[in-house]
C-alpha cells in the first residue's frame, strides 16, 4: 500500500524488502546518495550521469503534497522551484525539505 517498500509472506513474517526503481526524467541514475524516510513517504538524492549536482526523488503517500505536484504514488523527481542546484533532502513526518544553494524549499503538510 502507498509505494512503501515490501509486499506480505508466508508464516507470519510481515514485510519483504524488494527493490524500488526510482524514475528519472534526467537520465540513467549513476549513485544514490541518502535516503530519508517521513510517516508514509520517502525521499532519496540521486545523481544522475552526466550532471553535476544531485537530484531529489520522492515517492509514497503524497496525499498533503509531500512528495510534491499532484496527488499520486509514483516516485517523482523534485527540484528546487527557483532551478538552483540541490544540497540535500529530507523527509519529515508529512512534508519533504530540500536544501538547495539559494535555499530551504518546503512541500507538504504546512501546519
């Protein structure tokens, strides 16, 4: 449910990791850099080939636009709004923040 990692097995045990391929509009992902898990959605810097500064991917619940755009649970690649290059990204409860040189960028729940 909701984009979260794992899918249920046999004989009780509650969670299996599999892998997520995040989707980039920006090319092939070289490395991903952290990872940040919020209550029901997770955020990842990923670079990409070829380019120099890291991108911030999002996926999960998005249902307070913490993942940023319109509602949906496909991961999305977030950037921030200004275009400047990203420093660094987190995951807080309901909301994603990104780092960027010439700022602090917020989506989500704003309360």
């Amino acid at each position: 449910r909701r984009g979260r990692l794992g899918a249920a097995l046999p004989e009780g045990r509650a969670m299996a990791v599999v892998p997520v391929r995040a989707a980039c509009s920006g090319g092939p992902v070289a490395s991903v850099g952290r990872l940040s898990c919020g209550w029901s959605h997770a955020v990842a810097t990923v670079r990409l080939d070829g380019r120099p500064h890291p991108v911030a991917v999002a996926w999960g619940r998005n249902d307070m636009g913490q993942c940023g755009g319109a509602a949906g649970e496909q991961p999305r690649q977030l950037s921030a709004p200004s275009g400047a290059p990203l420093v660094a990204a987190h995951a807080g409860s309901e909301t994603t923040a990104l780092l960027a040189s010439d700022g602090l960028w917020q989506a989500g729940w704003n309360e």
